[in-house]
C-alpha cells in the first residue's frame, strides 16, 4: 500500500481510537493533583532549579574535558564535538539532570515518587498504556512532519540534519550506536518527562487550576529545548505527552509514548535514507 493511502488509514483509525478511549471527553483529562495537601507547589521549582543547575554544570565540565582533549592532541581550540563526544556528553548531560531531579524528589517529597507516577508498581501498566498511545500518536504526528517539509519547501528553509541521527548514518562503531539508542530511547525520554511533565506540567496545573494551560506551556517549552525546525511535530507530540500523563497520572505512559518515538526515528532514519 502506497503512503498516499496508508497513512490517511492510518491516521483515520487512530482518531476513531481514541474517540473510542475517550479521549475528546473533557472529564477524562481532569487529571490527579499529584500534590499533598500538606505541600506548596514551590517545591517544584526548587527541583526544577536544582535540574538546571546540574545541566549547567555538566555542560560546562563536559566543554572543559572536550577543551582539554583538543589540547592534549594539539589541535585548535573549538566547540565543535567528534560524534562520539556529541552522543556521550549528550546521555551524560541528560543523565546527571535526571537523577538530580530524582533524588531531589526522594528528599524534598516524602510522598513524590507516588504522587508524580514513576513507581515501579505503575511500570508495566505505564508501558501497556504507552504503546496503545504510540499507536495513535504516531500517525498523526507523520502528517504534521508532513506539512512541516511542505511549509519549509514553500518558504525555501534547509535545516540541517539531527545530531545523533547524523552519528548513525555513517555506520559508527557498535558501542557507539548502542550509546545513541540508549541516549535517545532511554535516557532522554525519562529525563525531558520527568522535567517537563512531572514538574513543569505538574506546577502550571496548580498555577493555573487547569490542565489544558499547563498542557500546552509544558508542550511548548518541550519544542522550545528542540530544534527549531522540529517545533511544530514536537509541540504536537508534547501535547499528546501532557494529555496522557494527566489521563493516567502515571508517568511511564508517557515515557513510553516518547521513547517509541524516538527509537521509530532512529528506525526511519537508518533504514529509509
């Protein structure tokens, strides 16, 4: 079957779907508070600066050791990064913000690991749940990257190619592409929903009493920290994300969700160039 007819189909039953689950009644996003009554909502941007903080930190360490293996090589001074250094740093960078954000919620929450849904006892219902998403989301998020290269076409925009779709495209070394795949399929989608569903998303609902508005002010600082020419498949996908989080408040779906997205890019990427 031609894509010209199977992804409307698929794209048709994946809206039937999830008029089928629910999903455009607005009683079923109402969500969980996901907050004790005994807390203030503050406690989650001390987490969330706590996560930035050790960003920055890493990258700056990171820049420092790139800096230093240039020296020791003799070669010029420059932030450009090997392949291997952009895959590494990159994992490392995510890694160290997500068990700061980790072990901060151990110790600034007594009760936040339950309350933000990534207990363990949740896990196999989380993936269940986020490979029923997948299905759903993932053909309606080809037709916006379809009408993304579309718009870019018609404005003549180039964008240059993804970082670490770029590593795989050379046939890397068997460790590094492992590296990649674990970068992007585990490590980063645990990190960005711990950040920006779990805190970000969790915050503006209590700010804004509503789950729509935090929805949308998580997807879009989701897009934002991508880039810009992956904003519109992103926003879409962040909204999907916050959707099914404040559905379930159960954090996995959306890891789940987000990590099958990554890995079907890096799929597409490597076995259809």
């Amino acid at each position: 079957m031609s894509n010209n007819l199977w992804l409307p189909l698929a794209a048709t039953i994946a809206i039937l779907g999830a008029a089928a689950m629910g999903v455009f009644q607005p009683r079923r996003y109402i969500g969980r508070g996901r907050l004790s009554p005994d807390e203030s909502p503050l406690v989650f941007l001390r987490i969330l600066a706590l996560a930035l903080g050790t960003w920055a930190i890493c990258v700056l360490l990171l820049g420092s050791i790139h800096q230093a293996r240039l020296k020791m090589k003799n070669e010029p001074a420059t932030t450009g990064l090997s392949d291997a250094e952009t895959v590494v740093f990159g994992g490392a960078t995510e890694l160290g913000a997500l068990l700061t954000m980790l072990a901060a919620t151990i110790s600034l929450r007594p009760s936040g690991v339950r309350e933000t849904g990534i207990n363990l006892r949740r896990l196999p219902t989380g993936v269940l749940g986020g490979f029923v998403g997948i299905l759903i989301v993932l053909p309606l998020i080809f037709y916006v990257n379809n009408f993304t290269d579309w718009a870019m076409q018609h404005l003549r925009q180039v964008h240059p190619p993804h970082e670490l779709l770029e590593v795989l495209k050379d046939n890397p070394p068997k460790w590094l592409w492992a590296a990649d795949v674990i970068s992007a399929g585990v490590i980063a989608p645990l990190a960005e929903e711990l950040f920006f569903r779990g805190l970000v998303q969790t915050f503006f609902r209590h700010f804004t009493k509503s789950s729509w508005p935090a929805i949308v002010i998580s997807a879009a600082a989701f897009a934002l920290v991508h880039r810009w020419w992956t904003w519109p498949q992103i926003f879409f996908l962040g909204l999907c994300l916050g959707y099914a989080y404040e559905r379930s408040g159960n954090l996995w779906v959306s890891i789940t969700i987000h990590s099958l997205f990554n890995l079907t890019a890096i799929w597409a990427f490597t076995s259809l160039n």
